[in-house]
C-alpha cells in the first residue's frame, strides 16, 4: 500500500461565504442561535449581516482592505465577520487577553479598521493598541442599525460574496507564546473548498455528520478556528447553535440547553467522565449528545474506552491544526467495526485531506513506519503573515504542509500519533511554545538558566513545569518570575509551576536533560527546593 491516503475532489463551489447565505436563506424561519433565552431566525441573522456589511462599508471597509475584529459569541459576532467576508475582506479575529505588546504588534499589520462590541471607553488596551486605527463600536457610528435595512429582503446585493479566490479571507493569530502571535492566513478559495463551508460536496460520511448537528453548543471564541468551523458546519447543515450564558455550569449544561453536538478538550471529557463515575449518569444527563468531538490532544485508548462505555457511540476524535484543517477524524463506526485495535489511533483522513509519512531524508516511510507526518489539505495556509523563512519550512511548493508530528499510518489508513519535533506544550487544547518562556525567565537578574519541562496534566491535557537555577547567591521569587512571564507573554504562557533547582542534571550528550529534572524534582518542586510553587 503506499503510504498516501487520498480523496478525490468534488468540483467548484461559489466563493466563501456564499453557500452558507444561501443556506440560511433558504430556511429564513428556522432557529440560527438560540441565545439569551431567545431564538434568533435565519432571517434575524441575514438582517444582522446585512447591517454589517452597510456599515462596514460606510467604515471604508471592502474587498482587500484588513478589519481586526474583538468581538464575542452572540450572533452580532458571527454575523460582523461574515459580513466582512462578504465584502472580501481579509479578516482578524483578535482573542480575549492578548497582551497590549500582541494586540499592537497585530494591529500594526495593515489593519484599516477594528471593531469592538464594548462600549466605547472599556477596552482601553485595545485602544492604546489602535492609536490611529479606527475603531468601531457595535451600535455606535457606522455599525448602528439605524442606517441599515429593516429586512435583508430590501438589499439582496449586500447579500453576494465579493471576495476574490486568490485573497486572504481570514488571518488565525497562534497563542502568541513566541512573544507575538503568528498569524496563519488563508484565501478565499481555500474556505471555499473546505467541508464545512461546501454542502454541495459532502460524502456521504459528512452528510451523516450533519444530521448529528441539530443543536450545536458553542461557546469559548470565535476566533478559534475549529468552533468557527463547526459553527459553519451546524449552519449549512440546517442547524441551531446554543449559545449558553457565561459562565456556565459543566456539565449541567448539557442537560440545560439538551446539545445534540458539541466540542470538548481532552481535560473537560476527563472531568465528565470523572463526574459521572462519582455520581452516576442519573444525575448527569448526557442523552441528547449524538456528536462529541474530543480536540486538542490525543485521547488515551483507556480514557477513550471509558467515554464510549458511558457515553455510548457518539465519541469522536479529531486530528487537526490551524495551519492545515481538520486532517483526520475516528469516527464511533470505526470504534464499531475494529473496537479496541485502533482507540490509540486519530481516525483516518478526513473529506479531501491526504496524508504521507516521510524520513528526515524526505523519502517515504514503509506502511507501519514512523516518521514526520506531511499533509495536503483544502484548509492548508496560504503563508504566514511576514514569515517567508518559516513559512517555506511548513509549506512546499506544491501545498503539502509540515505537521513537525511524528506518527504512522496503518495498512488501514489509520494514522498513530508518537511524538513532535517541536518543543511546545498543549494547554486546553492551546499550543504554546516553550522556548520563549524559558528566555523571559533566563533573562531575570536571580535566574542563571531556565529549562521548562512538559508533562501530561489531568485538568489541561499538558501542563508547562520550569525549572531555574539561581544566579550565584540570589533566591529568584517564584511569584515574581510569574509576573514576568505574564507580562511578555500573556497570562496563558505562565507555568503552571515554578521550581528552583541548585543545577540541572546533563544528559550523555552533554545537553540539559529536561526529562530528568521532572523525575528528579517533580513538578513543583515535591522534593524541595527553595522558593518553589
């Protein structure tokens, strides 16, 4: 077998986003959101993206100009953003907690506009970051309803796509724990090819996912590429999705807003499961749930054989990343037709996706073998916003991307996960990387050297540990040393420990042995240590 899983392509589709306006008006009356204890139409939602798209273009805003935009999950949200995309514009979804240094750095960028939906005055980081940008309010200025049609049916010219296949459709920012957050840019013609957003091709497997998305719970942010995704799929696929209030209760949502398909990091199905082995499944009611999709990080086959006894056959496990998609997904009929022999694998390739395994020569694997998985996707970048270096060492002249994953594909098309060439850390379901972190706390006048250690986390899947050895006599603060990172990072790049060391052991090959440092100590220094967490 050659060690290349491959689906054929399905023809030509209209540009992004226009399938999901046709979709929405084709069923005007039908629940989009439920939302605030309300439901809000199909039409409501198009009447929302027409507003959006009068007032962005009364903003200036159209076809190759950049709108940055920091906005929450209501359906005002998602209606700006496919309003932007209506219009053709390359799109920015800035994240809660962004560090000013970040939403600077982003901001910088080519940005012609930001929009916000807090009030004017709230957000000062935001607008520091701005300076001279503009920054538009929700219900304030050009993006106020009063300007715009009172019904999509009295503009249907707002309601065509205007983006050009070979333009950037969406920026996607990584976590930013390099110090400033990358962003993953993809065109128009990408989206447009991409399963969610193309009903008009799905397989027959895809299809039957859809029926699954009747009430889709969305929560978290929309600048995460995969509930975007999602969010998209549950639309195209005639479904509502549940927006419930903040904070909820978990997992006494699910019996409250009765989801028939959600998103889950490996840390919250840990906590359901633990939930419903300590209470039992009559006090926590997971009956309506049809599709649950586990992200992030892999699934432990034990764990996974624990979700599917309690949960039944709704368990799914996906396999992706912001650079190139959803890749490959374990579907609960493989988990039928081959039980526990593949729970330790990610599923095989999903709709257009292809797979291959190479050496670090670039030549490919046998079938069984591991090496470095590569992949050809739809959802593939286009490049990295002013990275050409890193983005020719991810993407190859032929649009096969680097996953820096190490893996195997099975006679079956079953692909295994073993390891990353990267140093990074996996916090609910969130890449960091780890290299930074140790520069911030290295470049303390108290810390001589800084290593940090990942380790497996029950609560977040993966959890960063540093290490520091003091500069001469000095005691380093721990909660000093978290500050710091907070504040050249972001708060998500803290460590979940800190522990001082009087040295670090050295492999055989004369390097830091990171490994061993944990055994060593523990995380969080369980073995002592001063100043420690």
């Amino acid at each position: 077998m050659d060690n290349d899983t491959t689906h054929a392509d399905t023809g030509a589709a209209p540009v992004f986003p226009q399938a999901l306006v046709d979709a929405l008006r084709a069923a005007p009356d039908a629940p989009a959101f439920e939302y605030e204890g309300r439901s809000v139409s199909r039409a409501a939602l198009l009447d929302l993206v027409v507003a959006g798209v009068h007032g962005l273009r009364a903003a200036g805003l159209g076809r190759g100009r950049t709108v940055a935009l920091r906005t929450g999950v209501t359906p005002q949200g998602f209606a700006l953003q496919i309003a932007g995309h209506l219009l053709g514009c390359r799109v920015i979804g800035l994240r809660a907690g962004m560090a000013p240094a970040q939403l600077a750095h982003v901001l910088a960028g080519g940005v012609h506009a930001v929009v916000t939906d807090t009030a004017p005055g709230e957000d000062p980081d935001l607008v520091e970051a701005a300076a001279s940008i503009p920054l538009l309010h929700t219900g304030h200025g050009p993006l106020s309803l009063g300007g715009a049609p009172a019904s999509y049916r009295q503009s249907p010219e707002s309601l065509v796509a205007h983006g050009r296949p070979e333009d950037i459709a969406l920026v996607t920012l990584t976590s930013g724990s390099t110090g400033t957050p990358k962003g993953v840019e993809r065109t128009y013609a990408s989206y447009t090819a991409e399963w969610p957003w193309r009903p008009a091709g799905w397989t027959p497997q895809v299809k039957a996912l859809a029926t699954h998305y009747q009430r889709f719970l969305l929560f978290g942010t929309l600048t995460s590429a995969v509930m975007f995704k999602h969010l998209g799929f549950c639309l195209n696929s005639g479904g509502t999705a549940v927006i419930p209030p903040v904070p909820f209760a978990f997992p006494q949502v699910l019996a409250d807003h009765r989801p028939t398909a959600m998103l889950m990091t490996v840390p919250r199905l840990h906590h359901l499961l633990d939930t419903l082995r300590a209470e039992g499944a009559e006090k926590v009611d997971t009956s309506s749930l049809r599709a649950l999709h586990v992200a992030g990080s892999p699934l432990t086959p034990h764990r996974f054989a624990e979700a599917v006894e309690r949960l039944g056959p709704v368990v799914y496990q996906g396999y992706g990343q912001t650079e190139a998609g959803l890749l490959t997904v374990l579907t609960p009929d493989d988990i039928a037709e081959r039980g526990a022999a593949v729970l330790d694998s990610v599923g095989r390739a999903w709709a257009d996706v292809r797979i291959k395994v190479l050496d670090g020569s670039g030549a490919p694997v046998p079938t069984g073998a591991t090496g470095e998985i590569w992949v050809h996707s739809p959802g593939a970048l286009t490049r990295y916003v002013d990275d050409e270096r890193e983005t020719r060492e991810v993407l190859s002249e032929d649009g096969w991307v680097r996953t820096r994953d190490l893996g195997h594909l099975d006679a079956d098309g079953f692909l295994r996960l073993t390891g990353r060439t990267r140093d990074v850390v996996i916090v609910n379901a969130v890449l960091y990387y780890t290299g930074p972190v140790e520069r911030v706390l290295a470049g303390h006048p108290d810390v001589d050297t800084a290593h940090v250690v990942t380790a497996p986390d029950e609560r977040t899947g993966e959890a960063a540990h540093a290490f520091v050895v003091p500069a001469g006599e000095r005691r380093p603060d721990t909660a000093a040393l978290r500050t710091l990172v907070a504040e050249a990072l972001g708060e998500s790049s803290v460590p979940a420990t800190i522990t001082v060391v009087p040295e670090v052991p050295v492999a055989p090959s004369g390097k830091p042995d990171r490994r061993a440092l944990l055994e060593k100590y523990g995380p969080g220094g369980r073995l002592g240590g001063p100043g420690n967490d």
